[in-house]
C-alpha cells in the first residue's frame, strides 16, 4: 500500500533537500520528540538561527517529516512501499535511504506512542436483560405499558462497571436497526480505509 500525500505535505518535505543529510536525521529526532512531547518553538528557532531559514520553514519540514513516519507507522507499510511513497517526492537516492532508514529505526517507537494517545473507551463486557408489562393499574384497568431493562457490565482499563437502562420496546426497535445502519455502513471501502489508517 502507498501512502499518498498531499501537495501542503510534499511542500512541507521539499525543504530536506536542501540541507545536510545529518540535518535530515536530526529533524527525524525532532519529529520523534514532538509525537513524545508537542511542539517546542524554541527548537525550531534555534535551528533557523543555525540554517539562516525561517522558524516556519523549520517547522513545517519537521511536521512533514512526522506525517511521513507517522502514517507510515500506522499503516505499518513495507520498506518497499514506504521506498515506493518517497520515490514520487523527487529526492535523491541518498536522502531517500535515510529517510528509510528514519522510519524503520523509529516505526515501532512511533506506533507505541500512538497507541498510548489512543483514547481509553469503555468495552462491552455482558448484557442482561427484562421485559416489564404493566398490566393493569389501580386507575386504569386494561393498559400495557410495556419496558425493556438492560444492565450493561462494560470494562474499562480493567474495572468493571454497570449501567442500567430503561426503554420502551419502540425506541429499542428504532436503536437496533440504527446499529444494524451503522454495520451496514461499515461494511463499504471508504469505511474500511478510514478504520485501516486509525489502526
């Protein structure tokens, strides 16, 4: 699989050209820090300072540069494709190893700690549940008035939790087959793309 980027992006990456290779490296460790820690303008600052460029020309060159790695560390792309994906930029073969290099030195650093932005959800554990059907009521005779309880037992970071709902059978019914949709729809490729790169 190529990654494809786009123009902002391959603007972003047609300034390692024109630097030293070890100036590549280098803003290859300041990507890695910035995925750790954030942005710290006062890198960027002193990099210009040492390149006679500006801090934005800086900055946009290390965030091309975490793009790069960090969707190609997401799709965990082979070093073929990876080769592949640079290829298009028009670098040189020198700056294209490196940049290889960057990426297999650094994917699974990358996708770890991707995985620990990663939000933490709750994830379905059990299910019970109860039909009620009220009958009749001391003012009114013949009625049914039926409801569905559900205890939902979910996990989360290893704690167990409980939550309890109330229903009619109707909005149950309208629940279900908005889930059934939601299904259906992940089923279709635009789905499938988007969840392949979320991993």
């Amino acid at each position: 699989m190529l990654l494809e980027l786009s123009e902002e992006h391959k603007e972003h990456l047609a300034f390692l050209p024109q630097v030293d290779s070890s100036v590549v490296a280098e803003f290859g460790r300041i990507a890695v820090e910035f995925l750790r820690r954030g942005a710290n303008p006062k890198i960027y600052e002193g990099a210009a300072r040492k390149l006679n460029v500006s801090s934005d020309t800086v900055q946009h060159g290390v965030e091309g540069l975490t793009y790069l790695l960090t969707e190609s560390s997401k799709l965990m792309i082979s070093e073929l494709d990876f080769q592949d994906s640079v290829f298009v930029l028009g670098f040189s073969e020198e700056l294209n190893k490196l940049l290889l290099q960057l990426y297999l030195d650094n994917r699974k650093e990358i996708r770890m700690i991707l995985s620990e932005l990663a939000p933490s959800l709750p994830s379905y554990h059990n299910l019970e549940w109860r039909l009620d059907v009220q009958l009749a009521s001391r003012s009114l005779r013949q009625q049914i008035k039926p409801a569905v309880t559900i205890k939902l037992h979910l996990n989360q970071n290893g704690d167990h939790n409980t939550k309890i709902l109330q229903t009619d059978p109707a909005t149950l019914l309208h629940l279900v087959q908005q889930l059934e949709q939601a299904l259906e729809e992940m089923k279709t490729n635009h789905c499938r793309r988007v969840v392949r790169n979320i991993k």
